[in-house]
C-alpha cells in the first residue's frame, strides 16, 4: 500500500532523525511530563503569541524568497570584482538583514548564493572562513532587534520591555561586532586586499542550489502582499497589541485566499520544537525540586547559564527554560547577551548555526567536519574577544541601577516596624480585645451578573473600625475568599474573627490608622442563564460588575468612606487572589490602588497581561500590590508566581520593594498563609497616608 503503516512510521523516523532539535525537544517534553504531571495549568503556560508570532513571521519570509524580492540586493554582486568586496557585501548583507528577517532566514537567502559564486570564481579556499564569517554576523547582527532572533522575540514578549530601550541595551555588541567583522574580513585577505575575483560559468552546472539571479517575475500582487504583510507582523510585534490572534487569523486568511501553496512551505518543525520546549519549560518550572534548584543557582548567574545551557539545547530552547528564574535586577540583559552569544562557541550553541552547517554539507556531502573544526576555531576567537566586555557591560549597568536605588533602599531600611513584612502573626495581635471594632450583617441589592442579570438580593459583612464615627472619613478593604466559602470564610461572624482581632489588636497599638473591612460573596450571582451549562464557578469572574456597580456604590453611601481609588483596597484567598489580580487591577484599576493577593488561583492572568493593563493605564497609579503564597502550596504556587512574581519585570510602573512584595514561606494552601498575608496587608494598606 502507499501509505502503508510502515512506511508512514519510516517517515515519522526519517523526520526526526533528520531534525535533531525536533527530536531532543520531544524527547524533553515527554520526560519532563512524567517528572511533573500535565494539569490545566500547562494550557495557560504556552506562550501561543510567541508561537504565532514565529509562524506569521517563518510564513512571511516564505514569501519573500518564493516571490524573489532579495534578487534585486543579490543583482548586486555582478557588479562587484574583488573578492575583499564580495567578502563585505555577503557578511554585511546577513548582519543588517537579519536583524528583519530573523538570523536564520538571512542564511538561507545568503549562504546558497555565496557557495555559487566562490565557486564559479575559483575561490573556495576561502568559502569557509567566509561562511563562518556570514553565520557570526547572522548571530551578532540579529541582537539588535527584538525580532532578529526567536529568542528575542520570546524574551521581548515576556519581559515587557520597551523597543527603544532593547534597542538601547543591545546597540553595544551590535556595533562592537560590526568593527569586529570588519577587522576579521581584512585579516582574511590581508595578504592582497585588491586580489580580483572572476567567473567560470560552467563549473556550477552541478550545483544544487539554486539561487537565480533573474527567475522569473512573480506577480507584483504578491510582493505587495508580502511586503504589506511583513510590514503588519512587525507592527503587531512592536505595538503588542492585545489583538495578535486577530493578526495571525488574518494573516492566514489572506494567504489561504492569495497563496496557499505557501503555508506547506512554513518551518512547522521550528514550531513544533517550541511547543516542545515550551512543555519542557513549564514541567520543569511546575516541580518544586527543579524549580528550587533553578531558582537557587540561576539568578544573578544568567551569564553563565544561557551560554552553557545553550552548548547543551541550543539557545533558543535555553531562554525558555532560564527567563522564569531570571532575576529582575539586570538579569534580562544577561540573559541576552549570553543568548546572543552562545552560539559563538558550537554549532549546537545556536540553531542559525545548524542551518548554515545543512546548507554548506548539501553542497559538500561529507565534508560537515571541515565546516565544523572551521567554525568552532573562527568563533571561538571571536567569542574570546567579545566575552568579557560583555560582562563589564553587564555588572556596568547592574551597579548603575545598584545606584540609582540607593535612596529607595535607604527609605525602606528606614522603615518602622509596622512597614515591616513578617513571617509569622506575633501572638499578642491574636488576642480578643474588650470593646473592640463591631461587626454588621448588610444584605444589598445587585444584579445576577451569572445569569439573566435579574434583581437579586446579595450578604455581606461589614467591620467597623474601633471608635468609628460618621464624622471622620475611612479607607475600605474589600477583602474576598475562596472558591469553596462565602461571605463568612473569613470568620467576620462573631468576636472570634482573626480578622478583627488582628485589625483590633493594630489599631489599639497605634500601628494602622483604622479602616472599613468588606467581605461579600464573591459570586456574582448563582444561578446562570437558563439552559446554560456554565459551570457555577464561572460567577467568579463577573464579579467586578457587581462590585463597580452595586457593592462600592453601597458602602460609600451607608459608611463615611473618602470614596477614593486611593482609599480603597482589594484582597483575597486563592480564587478571592485571583479576583484581586483579573477583577482588582485588570478591571477596577479606576476604583481600587491597593492590592493583595494570598495563593492566587491557577485562572489568574499571567504577569504579561496583568502588566498590559497597568501599562495601558499608566496614570492610574499601583499604590502597593502585596502577594504572599506557600512554598509547598501544590494548587496555587506556579500560578501565583507566573501572575505576580514577574510582574516587576514586565511593568516599569511596577518596582520590587517600593510598590511591590512577594512573600513565600512553608506552607500550603490554608489559613496558615492567608492569615498571615492578612496581617501583613492591613499594616501596609493602614499605613499609607491618605
């Protein structure tokens, strides 16, 4: 039979014989799925823009090699009759092209032409340093942009950094290994620099590229199409746009309708090994052992680790596995700069360097070892020269940003004891006090927000302050539980509440100036439309049209409240943290300035979108956003950390130790930790001045 079952399996191997990369990322996701077992969660940890980003990206280019638009830059070369010359328009042509094309893409456009024409001009003994050469400045040239390279597009993404500022951070190598080229060219050639360089036109008669230099014109349809769509995907990149899935089905839509030959022709085993490597990272990152390890050992040596871990997986799948484990002071600029350079020091260091190595070994069958014993000793010099200003640059710019915190550094050591974040509730604050704060019981009027949107009448309880008079105006704490409790799982039931012995025992002490506690039902109704088969949790998430509507509505017009959003607070227990980070920051940005998150759920965003909404309402000030969680904390931890912990490195708005905490202590996924990060938040929120 044609399409027999062996003979199927026999491609299958055939594949994955012939991608190595393919079949380690594989081989790693599947190990890495029995060290941590596949939850939900893993869904949510694939980062799909950057998948589809590298797709429309690898789909594009495609394009622009099908439809010829380099052969006017490739026309060029007849122009050009010394071999010095020739030597600079190839390097150079790959080092400024790459930083648009992507570095691999810029090898495939220049590698097959350079092979033809050493060869046609009997120059071969130059075609590997040469090639070497071409293959360093597609690694060097494409650090410049966020896009040149899949590591930096996967690490732009993550991070949040701006376009100018990667710029700004990555022009120092670019320009230093521009010169640097230059200088290894005319050492090449030093002997004669005017040697001349002429054709045999019939030695390539053999040759298995092909390369042309006229083809034949395709339509200018298609290569104002391709250009358009180029020009699109770059803008999609840059801007972020919360959009991207609409961009990507756009894409493919207009190529299914003008040129759908051309999606056979994308590099899907590039995108496979991503999503490889992205299960890989995220298992890997879910257990606690590794994850610990990682997190000991990574941060503050990401230097060493990107150009180590990349001599092993490559650097592309080494950004993956180091970039949650980064530290946030300066780690993202040697992640880069390690990245970046890795595949200086092995063909395995850089998958540019794997693809050069396939082109050159289609043309030479057999000879891949010269190619290699070549590269390795080429880049190796060059690696030795670059290395270590690298690492001046590095530990340049970490004492800059050592020293421009100085003063934050010095305020927060200043701080009193009340400022403090402690890592257990002293005794004394858990004792019930005489004619301590009061609790009441409110029912209010809402809207079954879950549901048909029908009147309904919603519980909640309500602690006043010690000494709370109409007269004097409060700050307000809505403070949310879990999915399993309500209104009372907080205990504001009865004198014996943690809470309010905790906000007594506080404002006794003079450490907090006394504020209003709210603990609603989180559900934003309870039953969903009929004939629905949403499942009851999903009330959860609609919350915040109750609350913007209905619930701060009340408490301002029953309770003397400043009625400010940096008055109020929002904080919450597992689903109640993941209320405070989807519903407080995400939506209420404008009604709410204070947050605090305690083992927030696994459906809490992750930290890049959770940044694009603070981004986009800059002005909106984050006044103090607390987060504390188990360390053995099994359902929430890796949620809770890829929602919060990040979070600085995403958002300039967001500054580790001014307006931001991150606590984790033994513990799970209990009160033992949300009492805790209670007490902890009710210092920080009573203390800010109003």
């Amino acid at each position: 039979m044609k399409n027999s079952p062996s003979k199927i399996i026999s491609k299958i191997a055939l594949i994955f014989k012939k991608e190595i990369m393919l079949s380690v990322s594989l081989l790693a996701a599947v190990i890495s799925l029995f060290i941590t077992p596949p939850q939900l969660k893993l869904l949510y940890d694939i980062d799909w823009r950057t998948l589809a980003t590298l797709f429309m990206l690898l789909t594009v280019l495609e394009g622009f090699k099908k439809e010829q638009i380099f052969n006017p830059l490739l026309k060029m070369t007849e122009k050009i009759g010394g071999i010095t010359s020739l030597s600079f328009f190839f390097v150079f042509c790959v080092f400024f092209s790459s930083m648009f094309v992507t570095n691999d893409v810029s090898l495939i456009i220049f590698v097959p032409l350079t092979i033809i024409l050493f060869r046609l001009g009997n120059k071969e003994k130059y075609l590997l340093p040469v090639l070497t050469f071409e293959n360093i400045a597609a690694i060097r040239g494409s650090l410049l942009m966020p896009f040149g390279s899949p590591q930096n597009l996967f690490l732009y993404s993550q991070s949040g950094i701006s376009t100018s500022d990667f710029i700004k951070m990555m022009f120092p190598l670019w320009i230093f290994s521009a010169f640097l080229l230059a200088a290894f060219i005319l050492f090449l050639y030093r002997k004669d620099l005017s040697e001349k360089i002429t054709y045999n036109q019939t030695k390539n008669s053999n040759s298995s590229s092909t390369v042309s230099f006229s083809g034949n014109e395709s339509s200018k349809k298609k290569k104002i199409l391709y250009i358009s769509l180029f020009v699109v995907v770059i803008a999609s990149i840059v801007s972020r746009t919360e959009f991207w899935p609409f961009v990507t089905i756009g894409v493919a839509f207009l190529l299914i309708i003008f040129d759908r030959k051309i999606l056979l022709q994308t590099d899907y085993v590039l995108l496979l090994t991503f999503l490889c490597f992205f299960i890989f990272s995220s298992s890997i990152c879910s257990n606690p052992v590794i994850s610990e390890f990682l997190k000991k050992n990574v941060s503050g040596h990401e230097y060493l680790w990107s150009i180590l871990l990349s001599q092993m997986i490559s650097n592309v799948p080494a950004s993956i596995v180091l970039w949650p484990f980064t530290s946030m002071q300066n780690g993202l600029r040697a992640l880069l700069y390690g990245l970046d350079s890795a595949g200086l020091c092995s063909i395995i260091g850089s998958l540019a360097s794997v693809i050069n190595l396939r082109l050159y070994t289609r043309e030479y069958p057999g000879q891949g070892k010269k190619f290699i014993f070549t590269f390795t000793w080429i880049s190796l010099v060059f690696f030795a020269i670059v290395v270590l200003p690298q690492l001046w640059l590095i530990n340049f710019s970490s004492s800059k940003k050592q020293s421009s915190q100085q003063e934050i550094q010095k305020a927060i050591e200043m701080e009193t004891k009340t400022n403090q974040i402690f890592d257990a509730i002293p005794v004394e604050y858990r004792k019930k006090c005489e004619n301590g704060g009061k609790i009441e019981h409110i029912t209010y009027i809402s809207k079954n927000y879950f549901g048909d949107e029908s009147e309904i009448e919603k519980k909640a309880n309500v602690y006043l302050p010690i000494g709370y008079t109409p007269s004097k105006k409060y700050k307000v704490l809505y403070l949310m539980h879990g999915i399993g409790g309500n209104e009372n799982e907080w205990g504001m039931t009865s004198d014996e509440s943690v809470v309010k012995k905790i906000m007594d025992n506080l404002t006794i002490k003079g450490e907090i100036e006394p504020f209003i506690i709210v603990t609603p039902n989180g559900r934003a109704g309870f039953t969903a439309k009929q004939g629905s088969s949403e499942p009851a949790h999903n009330s959860f998430y609609k919350f915040g049209l109750e609350l913007r509507n209905h619930l701060i509505p009340y408490i301002d017009s029953h309770y003397s409240t400043y009625g400010d959003r940096d008055s109020r607070a929002m904080a919450g227990l597992s689903m109640g943290g993941m209320q405070t980070i989807n519903i407080g920051i995400c939506e209420c940005l404008d009604l709410i300035s204070y947050f605090g998150a305690f083992s927030a759920a696994p459906t809490s965003y992750n930290a890049s979108k959770v940044a694009s909404h603070i981004n986009a309402n800059s002005q909106l000030k984050v006044n103090y956003f607390y987060n504390i969680c188990g360390k053995e904390d099994s359902v929430a931890y890796a949620a809770h950390f890829d929602a919060a912990r990040l979070l600085p490195r995403f958002s300039e708005n967001i500054v580790d130790g001014e307006n931001f905490c991150w606590q984790e202590k033994s513990g799970g996924h209990d009160f033992g930790i949300w009492n805790l990060g209670f007490f902890n938040f009710a210092k920080i929120f009573g203390n800010q001045e109003k």
